[in-house]
C-alpha cells in the first residue's frame, strides 16, 4: 500500500523484502530478497531507506546510519518503536504514563514481577513475533506462565502489569524532518484472540480526552524525533491515559485513511520521509470502520468468496496475496457511513462474504 501511494506520485520506490511471497514483493518489480550482503548494495542505490515492520536488526541499521545512509525513521526512533523494554524505558523516564514493566530472563523474574504487581501478568515479546504468531498472553498463575516460558524459549520476553482497559485508542502522526506534523483522527480498535479485529474512526471520546489523547501522540514524536508515521497505541484505563506501545510505520489502525480522508497514512509516510508537503488528514464522511479479514481453521482463500464480498455495495476489499493459514491477517474492508453503525454493518457483510458466511 505504501508501494501504490509512492507510484501514484512518481516516485518509482525500491523493496528490500524477506521472501519472495511478500505482499509487497507482488507489487513491486525488481524486489530485493533477504542477504546480509546485500542489503549495503541496495541501501546505496537508495535515496533514503524506511520500513514497513519492526522485525529488522537494529544493528544493521545503525551500521548502515553509521556510514551515511539516510534512515527515516532514523535509529533513535527505530529502536524506541522495535524494542519494547527500551521502549518503556525511554518513555517512563520521559514522564508518559506507561504499565509496570520487568524484563524476563527466566521463570523468577515472572513470579517476582506477580508477588509484586498479582496475577494475571501480560507476557510479551520484546521484539515483534514472528509471523503469523501471537506476541501476547495473558497468564493467570505460575503453570501458565511456566507453559509459555517453556513454549517460547527461542524468544526475548518481558512482563507487563494487566490493565483494566475502558477503550483502546490509536493515534497516527505523520511529521516531516523540520518538525511539521499532522495528526489523524482517533481510533478505537477492537482486539480478539491477540490480534486487531476491527477498527472504528473516529473513537467515541469527548473533546477533553481526545485533546488530552493527541498531545501525547504529538508529544511522543517530538521527543523522538520521528519522520514518517508515528503510531502511538493508549489505554484508557479506570486510573487514566496509558501508553501502550509505538510502532514507527504506517499501521493497521490507520488502513481506513485509504477510503475516509485526502491523503491516506501510505502516501503521507512516503511525503514525509521524502521531506515533502504533508496532505490534510481530516475524514471525508463521519464514521469509517475496518474489519481485518484473518485466516480460519478450515483454511479457506478468502480470494474465493471475492465476487461475494464485491457485491456488499459500499465496501471496500483489500486482499494481500498471502497463502491462508490459521491466524494470518490476509486483507481487510472498510466501509465509510454517517455514523459508526452504518459503516459496520457494511464491513461485517463483506468480511462475512469472504469466509462464505453471513454476518454475526
């Protein structure tokens, strides 16, 4: 999607890609596929390098700043959004509220954490998880945490005080190198089974929390100098605002920017870190709502039921091209309407369509 935004205006981008079934490798021509040696080849015929997901190594990355290639975001950001124990660090001694934290480098660190803070604790991955795999679990007591301690060895974990979520907010800010920026309207998400389901914009706040919500985003990528798009997740909590975590990209809450405002979060990134005019971010109609198309167990291609899911009038479908597999996030529909309902109603038909249901 940000392949298409960069097209739209000329610019002809270059993709340095994992694997050559990427959704993004099907889009673009002349694709780079993942070596260690060529990555310094690829970043020198690059005006600047930016990126579309956190599980990159952010040593190659300060390696490549180090020699002069132009990252946006730069490393000071990258790290901040990808490693989310630097994370919590930075933005706890930067004064944002955020949950009590406790790196986890054995069963003892979890069962400290919890004599401390009580069960449930939230583990999590450090670093994004692999594909197609869960990054969170919510574990009620100490054979359960040992399960998942024992189950994802392989992978760097921390703990995390549960909140008691009221509302999940994403807000997406878009800033160019000298510090202008623009922000999107707020978003609500949805999560089930671990993974956004669905999206609402703009989220029902009141006007004194959304301003409350906004500065804290613009905050955030001010003090971290973002280029780009700056995805700042809170939780509105019974003891208040939260941040939740960062992502250093265009975002999953923000795919309905696409069809609801002047210039979609895609194109706006790639405005941002090429230092040209951002474009307005306000919503075209009032209520635009995204449901996640994810893969069942009976492994079904939504591709087949896309006839179906056309015809819902109103929607729009985005599909990816990836292989269906139980979990993976395989495309999304937005709608947009006079008010939130509406445009739900709309989505949930067409995502319904593409897995041969009706809608629940």
């Amino acid at each position: 999607m940000t392949h298409q935004s960069a097209v739209k205006l000329g610019i002809t981008p270059r993709l340095f890609a994992e694997r050559f079934g990427d959704s993004a490798a099907q889009a673009a021509p002349g694709a780079v596929f993942n070596h260690p040696d060529a990555l310094a080849g690829f970043a020198a015929d690059c005006e600047v390098l930016t990126f579309e997901h956190e599980r990159i190594d952010i040593g190659l990355l300060k390696a490549l700043e180090d020699t002069g290639v132009l990252l946006r975001p730069g490393t000071k950001t990258i790290q901040a959004a990808f490693d989310k124990i630097h994370q919590r660090r930075v933005l706890k001694n930067r004064g944002f509220q955020v949950p009590a934290f406790a790196e986890v480098r054995g069963p003892d660190d979890v069962f400290d954490f919890a004599s401390e803070h009580g069960w449930p604790v939230v583990l999590k991955t450090v670093r994004a998880a692999p594909p197609g795999e869960l990054g969170v679990w919510i574990v009620e007591d100490r054979h359960e945490a040992m399960k998942v301690l024992a189950e994802r060895s392989n992978l760097q974990l921390m703990a995390e005080e549960l909140q008691a979520i009221v509302k999940e907010m994403v807000v997406l800010v878009v800033r160019r190198p000298g510090g202008n920026t623009r922000c999107y309207p707020i978003a609500e998400i949805t999560n089930q089974d671990g993974a956004c389901k669905e999206i609402r914009a703009p989220a029902a706040v009141g006007k004194r929390l959304g301003a409350e919500v906004v500065q804290v985003a613009l905050d955030l990528a001010n003090a971290l100098d973002t280029v780009g798009v700056l995805a700042v997740e809170l939780f509105l909590t019974t003891e208040g605002l939260v941040v939740n975590e960062l992502a250093a990209r265009p975002h999953n809450a923000g795919h309905w920017t696409i069809e609801n405002c002047p210039t979609s979060q895609f194109e706006n990134h790639v405005r941002a870190v090429l230092d040209l005019p951002l474009g307005p971010t306000w919503s075209n109609a009032p209520a635009a709502v995204t449901i996640n198309v994810i893969g069942t167990l009976d492994g079904i291609d939504p591709a087949r039921h896309l006839p179906e899911a056309l015809a819902v009038e109103g929607a729009q479908v985005h599909l990816y091209g990836k292989l269906p597999r139980p979990g993976r996030k395989l495309g999304h529909v937005t709608a947009v309407g006079h008010d939130i309902e509406t445009a739900r109603a709309l989505a949930r038909r067409a995502e319904a369509a593409l897995h041969g249901r009706r809608p629940s």
